[in-house]
C-alpha cells in the first residue's frame, strides 16, 4: 500500500504527494457512504494532517501536528476503531512523538508505525527516528515493540515515509535527505522484526538513489514485504521522476530490481508518486505535473507484472487529470490491485479539488467506481487510503489558510457491486468483472470471468493449450495447438456427445452402444464382448460377459450347445472333448471338468422327446375250436 507525505505541502517537491480528498456529504454520490462521524483535529498546532486504514477497514490511524511552523509542540498520534454501534471510538492512548513523520498500520491493525522525520520548532533537519507499537488488548494500551530506529546521518530525515507489511513484522522507511553513496540521494531501509531479542534487524542493504540530489522520499511495501517501490521525485534534475521496483531474493539474501524502471514521459511531470498491491504484481505509477490534458494535468498509470517477459506491463489506458493544474497523480491500491483512488489538486483548474475511485473493468480498462467526488473551500492539503476490499477509505483535508484543525472522514460503498452484475462484491467471485452466473470450473473461489488460471494447473489460461483441463504437460501430440487434454471438450464426430462423454469420439454413434460396458463404443471396440479376443478373431462375437471362452473366444455352452443338432451320446462327447481343452488351457480344473461331463450326462441334452406310448401287435384271431360229433 501507498503511504503519501502530504502534511508539509510548504514546496513543490513535498507538494507531489498532497492526495486531495474532502468529502462533504452533500456531494456524496449516493453510492458512498460516511461511516461514523467526522474526527477533528485538536487545534491549529494539532491539525489532523495524515493517517492509513487497516485491510477491513475497521481501524483507522492519525496524526495530528504542524511542520514549517514555529512550534515546539510534539505531534500526537491516535488509533480508532469503528464500535458497535457506528462510530469512531479511540483504541489506547495518545502517543506523542517528536518531529514530523509518518504513520502506518498493519493490516489487522494491530501494530502501528510512527515516524519523526523532522523536528518541530525551527524547521530544521533532524536525523530522523521511527518507532513501532504493539497493540495491548488487555491494558488497553500501545507498547513499543523493538528498539527506536534512528537515521544513520544527522540529517537523514528517517521516517519521512513508512509502511509497514500486513503481520507488522516488517517495516520500510525514507531517509529522503540521506547521501547514499553520493550527495543528497536518498535512502529506503527495511527492518525485520526479531520476537526472540524484540529487536530490528535490517533485510539486506539500503536502497539509494541513482544519482545525487535524487531525493528518494516515497516508497511502497508489498503485504509481505518482500517487494518494494520506491520513487525519486528529483532523479536527474528537478521534477524529472523515477520509479522502480525491487523484490528480495532470499537465496541470495539481496534486493534485485524487478522489471524496467520509469522515468518521465516530458519534462517536470514528477513521476516519482507510486502504489504496489498486496503480492507487488500490481504497480501503479502517478506524475502529478504531467501535461497529457493540460499544463499539470497529471497523470496515472498502472502496470500487472508480466511473468513471460520477466516485465510490466500497461494494464488498461492512462488516467488522465482532468484538465489544466489538476495534479492528479497521487495513488493508493487495494490489495487486489484492481481498484485505485486517486484525486485532483485543482479539478479543471477551478480550485475544486476532486476525488475518484476507478476499478478495472471486464474489458480491462479503468472505470470509475460511483460518481466522481468534488470539493472545494481553498483546500490546501490532504490525503486519503484504501482498504484492502477496495470498499473504503479514509480522507483528510488541512485547508490552505493553515488556520483549521484539519477533518478526518471514513467513506465506504453502500452494498458494493464494482462490476454492476448485480452480485454485491463480497459475494462475487469476481468483483471487477460483471459475471452473473458465478462460473468457477476450477472451484477455486475466484470466477471463470477473472481466473488467469481456469484449470488451476499452474499455467495461465493466455498460454495454456487447454485451459478448461489440468494439463501441466501441455502435450499436443498432433501439434495442432490444442492440448491433448482439450480432446476431452470436443465433439470431433458430430454425434452430440463431447469429448470425455462420447465413448467413441472419434466415430459417429449417436446410440453409444457398450455391448461390454468397458467405456468403450462398440463401434470403435477391438473387442466387443470384452472376452480379451479381438474381433477379427472371435468365433463367438456376443459372448456373455464375465464367461470363460477358449482361443477362437467362444464359451463350453456355446460350442457344445444345449439343442437337437447332436443327440445325447454326441452331446456327451463334445463337453468331454471340449472341457479337456479347458482344462489345458487352464480354464478350469480336472475337478471342475468332471462335475461338468457328471452334469452333462445327467443332462437331457440330445434327448429327443419320448413318444406318448408303444402301439400293440395285432393278435392271431383264435381258431374255432372243432364240435365234437
């Protein structure tokens, strides 16, 4: 996340990173919301002048003071927290820190940064100091975890920015007028928190300007800390910008600059303004004097790490200031990297600043998220954070006559639906793209619509050769450009039935036929009835599955059928015959052969139907015995 140096806005190189945001509510668009009241500073000497947000964006934290002015009073630091019932009620005490600094918060606002670049009173340059708290929950109180971290020259001006990682565990900070190896480059050192000696250890070497008088004051730190920005608002004279990003190589335990670096476009844009996501694939870029649309109009880009090219890549079209001295520039992300807040110093030149929120639509440019924001009453100074949804942010305006406290505000979206599909974003599993039918074939939770990896095989979808199956190998066997696995999706022979679903997909059968039910069609089947005999030579084609059959395929019941082709004797004989070739080969046992030819014997195959009954021979009529005479 970005944090931005906004609370001396007393010259012009400090002045880039005033991000303009005062909200009345009367200007609202009807989709913002405040959330809880407005929080005021103490006093002219204690205007409320900077803060960050928590990644829920339920914890806010401020700090309250003067710079440039003739003050001895410390600059106070509070912490907020958003109660039950709506409102902004303090967490701890007041922690009062000399010199003008920054604050940051970790992203479950547990653990606060404080910064003391400069010290109050004569506006002199100061070594510089940072501290860090640990929230105490059961005393209600902020304690300082680790050692103060003071600059490592006299007048380095350490902690004029901070931003720590989302655990609080690791810390980056500015020492903006630091020699760096040369005169008045600039320093960024990260420190990683050590709980076993509650010390901080610097993470490999200071990261320096490029050239002297580069004046590296900004910088943003991944969530985990190991990717980081950093911006020259002077690199190679006045206004002239550069950013670059460096991630940590834990192997060789170094920072390593990560892709190209940007410089100004034109002359004096100051393009020194920049903002990485949660995991620093994201990068957005803001030149607050550049004249894309007017004479210091401004300008933002924003950049999606491309992993193939090992560089950035524009993602979507610039975001141009609107019209001349708007100076917009000034940038936050969400942890997504897909929305932005952004502002205008002087909207159209009026002395109206404005405020915008734009997310990255489904064709992959940048739309505005609600209406655009104006305000207006000779503001001179502010700054404003988003959470890690995208769904709030905290804004704060000093007015440019110096003699207001300074406010504090908390916006958030009413039912937040960024891609306008009718699905509130925290129940779409793609916020930014419109999806109404929440698609997710890989069941990762993130939608087919925005998923760069559908199938979740660890190649992305614009270089996967099959992007609907898991097919880490990218086998083509044809080298059709389509993945073998993709076969699976096709119905390549017209019959209705795709891929996987067609049990013959290479041959029409809209029947889908399975004589064996082995998956395979039994119109592609080398063997039909799955007797382990190809077809070609299966003397029995149709044997009942499971059966045992013999070399030509066929079973003892079907070459020794139970009918009247042969008669009993010869029925006898070929199951005697036959199941001695079964047990040749195996088929069976000799026991199992006997109880067979027992079987067969009592059998009545080969019998022919006995005939109802014998017919009588006809008897010899007896003679007539002879009379006696």
């Amino acid at each position: 996340m970005r944090v931005p140096q906004f609370w001396c806005c007393m010259n012009i190189k400090e002045y880039l990173s005033c991000l303009l945001v005062i909200l009345p509510l009367s200007v609202l668009a009807q989709d913002w919301e405040q959330l809880g009241q407005d929080i005021y500073g103490d006093s002219v000497s204690l205007s409320v002048n900077r803060g960050d947000i928590n990644s829920d964006g339920d914890v806010i934290a401020l700090g309250y003071g003067r710079c440039g002015i003739n003050s001895t009073i410390p600059n106070i630091f509070r912490v907020f927290e958003l109660d039950i019932n709506g409102n902004w009620s303090q967490r701890g005490q007041d922690i009062a820190f000399q010199g003008c600094g920054d604050v940051d918060i970790s992203g479950d606002g547990t653990t606060l940064a404080i910064g003391g670049a400069k010290r109050t009173g004569n506006n002199s340059y100061d070594r510089g100091r940072v501290q860090v708290y640990k929230w105490d929950e059961s005393q209600d109180l902020w304690e300082p975890r680790g050692q103060q971290i003071l600059g490592k020259g006299s007048v380095d001006q350490a902690g004029n920015i901070i931003d720590l990682s989302s655990d609080g565990m690791t810390v980056a900070f500015t020492s903006r007028r630091a020699s760096g190896g040369g005169r008045l480059r600039g320093a960024v050192s990260v420190m990683d928190y050590e709980p076993s000696s509650d010390t901080w250890r610097q993470r490999g070497y200071d990261l320096n300007g490029d050239q002297d008088y580069d004046d590296l004051q900004q910088l943003s730190l991944s969530d985990n800390g190991d990717h980081i920005s950093l911006g020259a608002c002077n690199y190679g004279g006045r206004l002239m910008g550069q950013v670059r990003v460096f991630s940590w190589n834990s192997h060789a335990a170094t920072w390593s600059q990560k892709g190209q670096q940007f410089l100004n476009e034109t002359p004096a844009e100051g393009r020194c303004e920049s903002s990485l996501n949660a995991d620093g694939s994201v990068l957005a870029v803001g030149a607050p004097f550049s004249d894309g649309n007017g004479a210091d109009a401004g300008r933002i880009d924003v950049y999606s790490w491309d992993v193939s090219s090992a560089s950035w890549e524009r993602l979507g079209s610039e975001n141009l200031g609107n019209g001349a001295f708007s100076r917009a520039g000034n940038i936050d992300l969400n942890s997504a990297g897909d929305v932005i807040v952004t502002s205008d110093k002087w909207a159209s030149g009026s002395g109206t600043g404005q405020f915008s929120i734009y997310s990255i639509a489904d064709l992959g440019e940048w739309q505005e998220l609600g209406s655009n924001l104006f305000f207006n009453n000779n503001l001179f100074c502010c700054g404003s954070w988003i959470d890690g949804d995208g769904n709030t942010v905290l804004a704060i305006t000093v007015p440019e006559d110096i003699f207001s406290s300074g406010i504090a505000r908390v916006f958030s979206m009413a039912e937040p639906d960024r891609d306008n599909d009718g699905i509130p974003d925290d129940e779409d599993n793609c916020p930014s793209f419109p999806n109404t039918d929440q698609s997710d074939f890989d069941s990762d939770q993130q939608g087919d619509a925005c998923d760069a990896d559908d199938d979740n095989d660890s190649v992305l979808d614009d270089e996967d050769n099959c992007p609907f199956a898991s097919n880490l190998d990218q086998k083509d066997t044809d080298s059709s450009g389509l993945g073998d696995a993709c076969n699976d999706f096709i119905d390549e022979d017209g019959d209705e039935y795709e891929g996987e679903f067609d049990n013959c997909p290479n041959t029409f059968n809209s029947d889908q036929a399975d004589y064996d039910s082995d998956g395979i069609g039994d119109i592609c089947d080398l063997d039909v009835d799955g007797d382990l005999v190809d077809n070609e030579y299966d003397a029995c084609p149709n044997t009942p599955v499971g059966e045992l059959v013999e070399a030509t395929g066929c079973t003892l019941e079907q070459l020794c059928p139970c009918d009247d082709s042969r008669n009993h004797g010869q029925y006898q004989s070929c199951i005697a015959h036959t199941s001695k070739q079964f047990e040749k080969a195996d088929l069976i046992s000799r026991i199992e052969r006997q109880q067979i030819k027992r079987a067969a014997a009592k059998s009545d195959c080969g019998k022919k139907s006995k005939k109802s009954g014998k017919s009588g021979k006809s008897g010899k009529s007896g003679k007539s015995g002879k009379s006696k005479k």
